[in-house]
C-alpha cells in the first residue's frame, strides 16, 4: 500500500490564498478558488484532518510579529 504523501488544506493556507486573490483582483466569487480553498480547509478541520488549533497559532504568531519588523 503506498504511503499518504497528501498535503491537506488548511485554515492557514486557505486564508494566504484568499488574502493573495483579493490583493491581485482575482475572482472572490463564491464559486472561485478562494471559496474552494476555504471550504476544502473547514471540511478538514471538521473532519479531523487537520487542527483549527495549529493554523490559528501559526497566523497569531506571524501577526504578532508584523508591528515589531515595521519599526
């Protein structure tokens, strides 16, 4: 049986997606791949698959980093 190489989607990774097509004026329709991206990462974190916990920690720790690297 091969080995799960998968990489799931998280909260993190769905919301630096959304965050990028929102900056460059892509499509932020409910049917683009932002939304694609953010339901794949809820239904991952309902399921078990992945960690809301760990996604929210990494986004808390880089945001608490931006004011102190803008002095």
């Amino acid at each position: 049986m091969p080995a799960d190489n998968k990489s799931y989607m998280t909260q993190s990774d769905a919301s630096r997606i959304q965050s990028s097509q929102a900056k460059s004026g892509g499509n932020m329709s409910s049917s683009g791949f932002a939304a694609r991206a953010q339901s794949a990462a809820a239904r991952n974190v309902n399921t078990g698959t992945t960690s809301q916990t760990k996604s929210t920690s990494s986004n808390n720790s880089s945001s608490s980093q931006t004011p102190s690297s803008k002095k």
